[in-house]
C-alpha cells in the first residue's frame, strides 16, 4: 500500500492521471470529464437509465463487438493473403497451424453476434420511442451504422475463398445486375443505348463495379478485402463517433427528456 | 439561385464605407463576382475529383480469361452433343445438332450459378435453385426466368471456330434468329 | 403416435400457414395485455422449449438446427421473442402507471442522479466480460465452417445468401430480383431513415408505451418480427435444397419436385377471362396491371386521407402523408404478393419481360 502511494507521487503517475482516485464526488466528476473516452458519458445519469431492463447494453455492446472484431481481424491480417492461390490455405492454416487457433471462430461469431445486437439495439430504441426530436439525426446514423454492419459482413464472408463463399457472393451481388438503369438486367437499362451500342453492359454495370470483373474471382477478392478491413471500418468509426457524440449532447444514454 | 437580396443589403453598408475610403482598388461587385466564381471552380474541382475516384473503381484490364477465343475446328464437335470442354476456363458450352452450331453461356439467368450439363437427362441443371434448361438453352423447370444466353459464334480465317462472348444473343428479344448466334456448317 | 403426430405437423406447414400463423398471433397477443405478464412469459418458454426439446429428437430437425451457422439464428429467435416481451411488458407496466396517475418507470423523480463512475462504468464493465466469455466459450466449443475450395465451374446444391440477407432472398419468390434485391431493401433503409421524419409525436420520447404509440409499435412489430425476423426463420431451416420448402421433421430431399404452375394478371384476363389471346402491343397487355398498381399506390391515400386516417392527414401535412402511404403500401405489397401468389398462383401483376420489367 505504502509503495502504491510513492508512485503515486511520482511525476510520471501525476502527467497521466491529473486527479486523485474517484473516490469523492469531486474525483468522480474528473474521472469521467478528463477521460477522452469516458466523457462520451455525461458526469451524472439518471439512476433509472441505467438499468440493464431499459437499455438492454445493446448499443455497448454491439460497440464493444465492433472492437473485438477490430482486434481479431487485425490479428487474422498477419496471416491471411486475399489472393486465389493462398486465401482458403491460409483459412486452413490459421485453424491448424496458428498458435490460439479460435481466432477465426471468434471473429466469425462475434461477427454474428454484432448483426444481432445492432437489431435488439435499434428495436429497444424504436420502442422506447428514443428516435423523436432532438435525437431524429442520430437515429438516421444508426440506420447508417446497421447497413454498414451488413455490408461488413457480407464482405467478409467471401475471404474465406471457399465455396460457401463464392457462391454466396455470386448470388448476392446477381441482385446488383437487375439495378434499374445501372445493372445490366435492370428494368429500362435496355432504353439506354447509343444507335446499337448498350450503354450499360456486363463490363460496366453495377455488379461490375462491386467485383470489379465480370465474375466473382481474384480481383473481387482484394476488393472486399480492402473494404471489409479497410474502407467500410473507417467510415463506420466515424459514423460512430457521430452518433456517440450526438448520444451525448441529446440527453445522454436511454430515458425521457 | 443566388440570394440576391443578401446581397443588395450588405451593398449599402459596403457603398457608405466605399464613399469615405479615398482609393477603391477593389469594388464590392467585382470581389463577389471573384468569389462567385472561385466557389463555381472549387465545386466543380470537388465534383471532378470524386467523379474520377468513382471511375477509379471499374478497372480497365480484367484478369479473367479472354472474352474471345478459338474453340477448335468443327469437326471436332459431335453432333447432338454438348460439349463442356470450355466451360471450367471461358463459361461456355458448344453444342452441335446436325449442322448447326451454337455456343450457350454457362451462366444460369436465374442468379448467376453454373449449370451442368446432365447427358443421361437431356438437361442443364443449375444446382443452386434447380432450374432446368434443354439442350436448346430453353427454360422448362424451375425459377430460372428465361433461356440461356448465345454467345457470338463465328468461322476464323484459319476454319477454327472463333467464340466472341462480348455480344450476347436473348431468346426472348428473338435475336436467336440473328445469324452471327449460330454457325452452319 | 410420435411420427404420426410428425407427419401432420409436415403436412399443414407451409410458408402460407406460418405467415398467417404468426399473424395471428401478433394481433392476439396485442389485443390482450395479459400476454405480457411474467406468468405468460414463463408459459410461453415452457411451450416453445419443450417444443424445441421434442424436436430436438428428430433426425431429420436435428441436422439442420445444429449446423454451427444456425446456431446465431436460433438465439435470434429466442432474443427477439423474449426482448418483445421484455419491451411490452414495461410498455403495459408504464401504461398502468400513467393511468393510475404514478410517474412512469424511467422517471421516478424520488431517484437521485447517480455517478457514472462507478456505477455505469461497472455495468460496461460487467457487460463486456459476460459477452467475451461467451464468445470464447462459443468459439471454443464450435469451430467455425469451412466448405471445399472456391470453384467457379462447380456451383453446390442450395445456394443460400448470408443469413441475415435470407429475408431478402424469400422475397424472390415472389418478386425479381430488382425488387427482391434493390428496390425493398432501398426502401427498407429510407423507410428506416423516415421514421422520425413521420412520427414527430413527442408523447412517448424515451420510454416504453403501448397505449401512446399503438399504431407505430403496430407497424414497426410487423416489419421487424414478421417481414424481416420471421421471413430469417423461414428461410434457415424451412428453406432446404432448390429452395423448396421442407416441414420441420422432413428430410432435405435434393430432388424434390414442386409443381409450380404460375400465371401472369394478362393472362388471368385476356386468356382465361375474355377467351381470346394476348395482345401483341406491351402496353395493351399490361395496362389492367399497371391501372391496378398505380391505383393501389394511389387510391388508398386518397380514401384513407377522407376517412379512417383523416387525423394523421390533417396532422402530417400532405407531404409527409404522402411519404407515410407509399412506406406502408410499399410494405404490405410483400405479404399481399404472397397470398395472391399462394391462393391464385398470381406470378407477376406487371409482367413486361421486354424491359425486364416485372413486378
């Protein structure tokens, strides 16, 4: 005890935490104001707000999902190449090979696991009513965040390079061939054409455009890749740090304003 | 649209200074017209900027197999045959009945799944929804909602068969009749 | 007895019988209150557990439920049937409250305001461990799958999309793919989006309420469990190879066959109603479909706005009015679609294969 209270006398303790142990209301208040990430809080919440029956921890955790997801993807990147020759042997691998071989399972998992907890957290929210003014924005964010969760997922469900995979992937983005005007099989894409040229044809339509080739292969592999660990988390970030902090200036988590 | 009447406002509070400054390098209409047109160059900067990342994204070269490709001298095709040589690299079926050739996309029009060619049944099955095809290419079973597609076939100089799988021949828009959708030989 | 009482449990199901089903239970459930009080909850575990247990015994049932994939999908099920009673049961709880005149749940003011540190920070805290050991021991337990290498000339039987997009992929039953695939799930997300755009009401902001908001939980409670969480069900462990549909305790038989004979409106009417063939001209052929569905997106608004929804019209305005009709036909196109297409075997309403255009 003595020992703890040395260091904490040392000026390396005192830059980082700028106040004395929340054990004060004073200490408290600081603990979460001087805190960049615990400040998304307000100081003071309503006793009932946070009681599990009412908000369900939904949003929490789908958020803390995200940054497990984050952390085993990053740890899945060391070993996986999206490329045909070597993504489904390096699947194999980090299942046989790779030291703490769950990473996989718990990305996968948790992955399921986030779609869900995003739809109980949008159902609490719509039928606590908590969409109406001022928090209208922050709702549409959350929307926002929901498709991007699916889009998260979908991309990933072609890395492994299997068959379940592809053919997912092949079935799921024939939709984008039947986009009105922009798919090659969309209703009046036939109107759009240029004496006998089709404008809008199998090497340019919207399906092209999200495989980047006319069939699922190796250049739309890198490109769900770059947009499942790259593109999509970046935008979602800040999505989320949007919808925090509109969390936060709207009244703070759950209850009646 | 501008929103002219701001403009008009600040003008007299701008003309009462303009009268007490001596020199007017700049007039007020001139430096709104400067910023007019700076904001017209930035939005169309941005717009041409983000344009360009959008064209970015469709890639100019495909490493997938090529579109066109020879496919062999014609005798080489049995007749009442379907022939799946091709189909593992170029997506292609040829199929010769009597002295007519055709090449059929292995590509299911229900939703992109490959189709095998059952001989003892006579049929193109698509094992992802079950729709059946004949040896024609017309649909008779399952959800598949039109016929196989046709691809361009064609003699080479050199009397191989030369397949084109960038024009595409539709049976319901009666471009089957279209004689560069089938070879007789 | 046991597979007797299985062969008629195969035999009455079908997507038809479990929409109306579950329907009906909906509307039921929300009629009486009682149905959300703990008693009911413990009954309704008691039936759907056992239920569970039971089939649990079957060969046939066992294999699809305990793939690893459908693990996630039987949590959803039991996540959403129990959050719905958790959320009307403080809904009911509240209206009782208000109308005895007591403040509601989430605002009893003799409560003080608390710190979040400690006390949220510890609920995180507390959440956040709960949910890794879960996932560990889930990820432990059940290895992720993993199928043959990709091939692209070797397409397997029963191709499904992810699970969570297999509501979509029901949909194309009964609609093409630029609706099942773009047009729905576009209006899905700007529906979604609209929401607080249409019901401004502030009665309700924050807490659980039934009897101040009954039409949206109404509207919502359909979307979300019926159209989207139901449509998942369906599509997971009734939809097996070709896509056909399989009774719970029935073998996933590759080559079952479904007759499926489906007729076009023209058809209903220029062949089997007037006796004579179908026009050449498009526009001739089709025009009873497109009056109907113009007049469906357009008659209703006009008649509700004068009759039963005459306060939201007067309330919204004209725009927003609007916006909510074309929401709410849009989505009860879905179902309606299903039961013209199980009772008439009504393929399309619009049916213009010239420009892909069918509906």
């Amino acid at each position: 005890m003595k020992k703890l209270f040395t260091v904490k006398n040392t000026q390396i303790w005192k830059s980082i935490f700028r106040h004395g142990p929340p054990e004060d209301r004073r200490n408290r208040s600081l603990a979460v104001l001087a805190n960049v990430f615990l400040h998304l809080h307000p100081v003071k919440v309503r006793s009932s707000s946070i009681r599990l029956r009412y908000t369900w921890c939904m949003g929490g955790l789908t958020f803390f999902l995200f940054l497990v997801l984050t952390v085993t993807g990053i740890l899945l990147m060391f070993y996986y190449r999206p490329t045909v020759e070597y993504a489904y042997g390096d699947i194999i691998d980090l299942r046989e090979q790779v030291p703490l071989g769950a990473m996989r399972e718990i990305h996968r998992w948790g992955a399921h696991a986030m779609v869900i907890s995003v739809w109980l957290h949008m159902f609490r929210v719509f039928m606590t009513g908590s969409y109406k003014p001022p928090r209208e924005f922050n709702w549409v964010v959350g929307v926002l965040l929901l498709v991007l969760t699916l889009l998260l997922s979908f991309t990933g469900y072609l890395l492994p390079w299997d068959q379940l995979a592809m053919w997912a992937v092949t079935v799921g983005s024939n939709m984008a061939r039947a986009t009105p005007l922009m798919g090659t099989e969309g209703p009046g894409t036939a109107l759009l054409v240029l004496g006998d040229v089709k404008l809008v044809h199998a090497g340019n339509d919207a399906r092209f455009f999200l495989l980047a080739g006319r069939f699922v292969g190796a250049a739309t592999l890198l490109r769900f890749y770059v947009l499942h660990c790259i593109a999509i988390p970046f935008v979602a970030s800040i999505l989320m740090a949007v919808h925090f902090w509109r969390i936060r200036k709207d009244g703070g988590i759950s209850g009646p304003l | 649209m501008w929103n002219v009447g701001s403009f008009l406002r600040v003008e007299k509070g701008f003309q009462m200074a303009e009268k007490s400054d001596s020199k007017p390098e700049i007039t007020r209409r001139g430096f709104l017209s400067w910023v007019r047109a700076g904001w017209i160059a930035f939005t169309a900067a941005a717009a041409t900027g983000s344009l360009s990342a959008f064209r970015f994204m469709f890639p100019n070269v495909l490493f997938e197999p090529p579109q066109i490709f020879k496919a062999g001298f014609p005798s080489e095709y049995a007749d009442g045959m379907v022939d799946t040589r091709w189909k593992e690299k170029f997506r292609v079926w040829i199929v010769r009945e009597g002295n007519l050739i055709y090449a059929l996309r292995s590509v299911c029009t229900h939703l992109g799944c490959t189709p095998n060619w059952l001989s003892t049944e006579e049929k193109f099955k698509c094992p992802c929804h079950g729709s059946g095809f004949y040896i024609s290419g017309i649909n008779f079973e399952g959800p598949a909602p039109r016929p196989l597609e046709r691809v361009r076939i064609s003699l080479a100089e050199d009397g191989q068969i030369l397949i084109d799988q960038t024009q595409i021949f539709q049976q319901e828009k009666g471009q089957w009749s279209n004689p560069e959708s089938f070879l007789i030989i | 007895m046991i597979d007797s009482l299985k062969e008629l449990i195969n035999s009455i199901s079908s997507p038809s019988f479990f929409l109306t089903l579950s329907i009906i239970l909906l509307g039921v459930s929300l009629y009486f209150k009682q149905f959300w009080t703990r008693r009911s909850l413990g009954i309704a575990a008691a039936i759907s557990g056992g239920l569970f247990l039971f089939s649990v015994t079957d060969e046939n049932f066992r294999e699809i439920v305990a793939k690893p994939d459908n693990l996630p999908i039987i949590a959803l099920l039991f996540l959403v049937g129990f959050f719905t009673w958790l959320s009307l049961h403080l809904a009911f709880d509240n209206d009782r409250r208000k109308a005895a005149g007591e403040p509601i749940l989430e605002k009893q003011e003799t409560l003080p305001k608390t710190f979040v540190w400690p006390d949220l920070v510890y609920i995180e805290f507390i959440a956040l461990i709960v949910c890794t050991v879960v996932l560990i021991v889930w990820s432990v337990l059940l290895k992720a799958p993993i199928e043959e290498p990709a091939n692209p000339a070797d397409s397997p039987p029963s191709t499904k999309a992810p699970w969570y997009f297999l509501g979509l992929q029901e949909m194309l039953v009964y609609f093409d793919p630029w609706i099942a695939g773009v047009v729905i799930p576009s209006i899905i997300v700007l529906g979604l989006m609209a929401i607080p755009y249409i019901d401004r009401d502030v009665k309700g902001s924050g807490y659980y309420s039934f009897r101040e908001r009954r039409p949206q939980i109404l509207v919502f409670l359909f979307g979300f469990s019926i159209l989207w969480v139901f449509l998942i069900i369906l599509g997971t462990f009734f939809r097996g190879p070709n896509w056909n549909f399989f009774g719970p305790y029935e073998f996933w038989d590759v080559h079952k066959v479904v007759l499926m004979n489906n007729v076009n409106l023209s058809e209903f009417i220029w062949v089997r109603g007037m006796g004579i063939g179908l026009p050449r001209n498009w526009l001739v052929r089709e025009i009873f479909g497109i009056v109907l569905l113009l007049g469906y997106f357009a008659v209703p608004p006009y008649l509700l706005a004068r009759g039963w929804f005459r306060s939201y019209y007067e309330k919204l305005g004209i725009n927003r009015y609007l916006l909510m009709m074309f929401l709410l036909l849009s989505m009860l196109a879905l179902p309606i679609k299903m039961y013209l297409l199980w009772i008439f075997n009504l393929k399309y309403i619009v049916s213009i294969p010239e420009y892909f255009f069918n509906i």
